[in-house]
C-alpha cells in the first residue's frame, strides 16, 4: 500500500481563511482561538466521498465555511498518521468519507479502513484527545444531501466540544 503524505499547515501560522468575517483585528493573536480555528479536515474517497462534495457544491448546498476536502483514492488509504498530524496541526476534526461497505472499488478495502480507524478512535480516546473528533461516513456518489448533512452534523459536534488548545 502506498503511503500518503500530506502536507498539513503549520503550527506556529495561521490556515489561509482561518478568520471568521467581523473577527477584528489583524493580528495573529488569537488565531487558535474556539471561535476562529474551528477546521475540519475531510478525507474524501474520490469515488464516492469526492463525488458527493461535488455534486453538494454545484447544488450550492449551505456547508460551513471552515473544512477543507482532501481526495484520496479510497478511504483505506488513509493512514492513522496522517489523522494523527492533522490533530498535532491544530485541527479540531477529521472526517473520513468513503464507499458503502461492501461497494468499494477496491475489493472490500474500505472493511480495513473501518478497522483500522476504529482502533485510532480508541487510541484518541485514551490519549485525551477524544474519538468523537474522528468521523467514519459512507455513502454513494448521488448522495450529496447525505454528505451535506454529515459535515453540518460533524461541525456543529465539534463546536460542542471542548476547544483543542486544552490537548496540545
């Protein structure tokens, strides 16, 4: 399996766009703040995942600004390191999209990706960071109400939960 790499931003600036409009002053302090770092990284298969992001933004569906849709080739290619960097990033979730299980392109792969993210749920867990900041999702490529709604549903957990500052 190859690796993937991913180039996540650094800590020490900001994520282009990370300012809410009418946030105020230009400086840099305050960036990582609740209300002003509140990202979310999403892991989207390009054959399901990828297609429903699409198909949500042609429809011009109403998504929160504050998420960046990274394409992958399956959601098993998503390593457990990367959604570990994103965290270390200071984003405050991920979520990974990808086929129905049981219609994945790839032979079933998205099956080892259940497994596998199923267990960094458990290892955030333990680590204090927290499994509720991870998202497994799948669905199909015409579903992209479905997708919509589970990055609205994702986002506004996120903004329940406790700010990543008190883990990092």
């Amino acid at each position: 399996m190859r690796q993937l790499r991913i180039r996540l931003p650094q800590r020490d600036r900001p994520i282009a766009g990370a300012r809410l409009p009418g946030s105020g002053s230009n400086d840099q302090t305050g960036i990582r703040g609740r209300e002003c770092f509140m990202k979310m990284l999403i892991f989207a298969c390009k054959w399901c995942g990828l297609i429903g992001a699409d198909s949500a933004g042609k429809k011009r569906i109403q998504l929160p600004a504050d998420f960046r849709v990274i394409p992958v080739e399956c959601a098993a290619l998503v390593e457990p390191d990367a959604v570990i960097r994103a965290f270390a990033s200071g984003i405050a979730g991920v979520a990974v999209l990808g086929c129905h299980l049981g219609g994945c392109r790839f032979n079933h792969a998205n099956h080892a990706a259940v497994k596998r993210l199923e267990l960094l749920k458990t290892l955030l867990d333990a680590t204090g960071i927290g499994g509720n900041r991870l998202l497994i999702s799948f669905g199909t490529a015409h579903e992209d109400h479905q997708y919509a709604e589970v990055v609205k549903t994702f986002f506004e957990e996120l903004r329940s939960l406790p700010s990543a500052d008190l883990w990092m």
